[in-house]
C-alpha cells in the first residue's frame, strides 16, 4: 500500500507543473527526444531535462535510447493511479448532481 501511495505522489508532483502537463499532452501524439520537447517551450535544454526527470520519477514516461537518441515516452497506464484517486471523489459531485436534479425536477413541476 505505501508503494501504492509514494507512486501516487509522485505522479501528482509531475502533474503539478503546466510545461510538465504539455510536455505529457505532446507525448501523447508520439515519441520525441528532448530536443524536440525543448523546440515547443520557451525555457531552455536543461529546464526541459528537468521537467522530463520529474516526469519519469513519477513513472509518467519512460526513455529509451534509439541510436544516438534518447526518446521519451508516455505511459498512460500510470496514469491510472491519478485517476482512480479522482474516480473515488467523483461518488460527491454524482450525489450532489442528483440532488441538484431532484430539486430542478421538483421545482419544475
């Protein structure tokens, strides 16, 4: 459970950051080195490789060398633990959206 839940923190502490939020947004459409990360943000190389750690430490992607290259690449199945946290809040907004309902619907007739 408590590698369950330093995984989950690391991967909301990757998602915390916008650039690494449109880094990971870019690595849904495909594969790239860090040069072609860095070409999409006005920040430098090595702020970029930073960002990138930060998102492979919390298991978000994963690189993997392709001759002199290194690419990036996203694993959407970690995201599962960040969603399966937001899925268990979601039970709140569902009761209070039926609620909301049955007042509307009550009010209507």
């Amino acid at each position: 459970m408590q590698q369950h839940q330093d995984n989950t923190q690391l991967a909301f502490r990757a998602l915390a950051d916008p650039n690494r939020r449109e880094i990971l947004t870019l690595l849904s459409a495909q594969d790239l080195t860090i040069g072609e990360v860095a070409q999409h943000f006005p920040i430098t190389r090595a702020a970029v490789k930073k960002h990138l750690t930060i998102l492979e430490e919390g298991n978000l992607i994963s690189i993997y060398p392709k001759g002199r290259e290194r690419y990036n690449h996203l694993e959407p199945k970690a995201l599962r633990a960040t969603s399966q946290w937001f899925d268990y809040f979601n039970q709140f907004w569902d009761d209070k959206l039926a609620d909301l309902k049955s007042a509307v619907e009550k009010d209507v007739q």
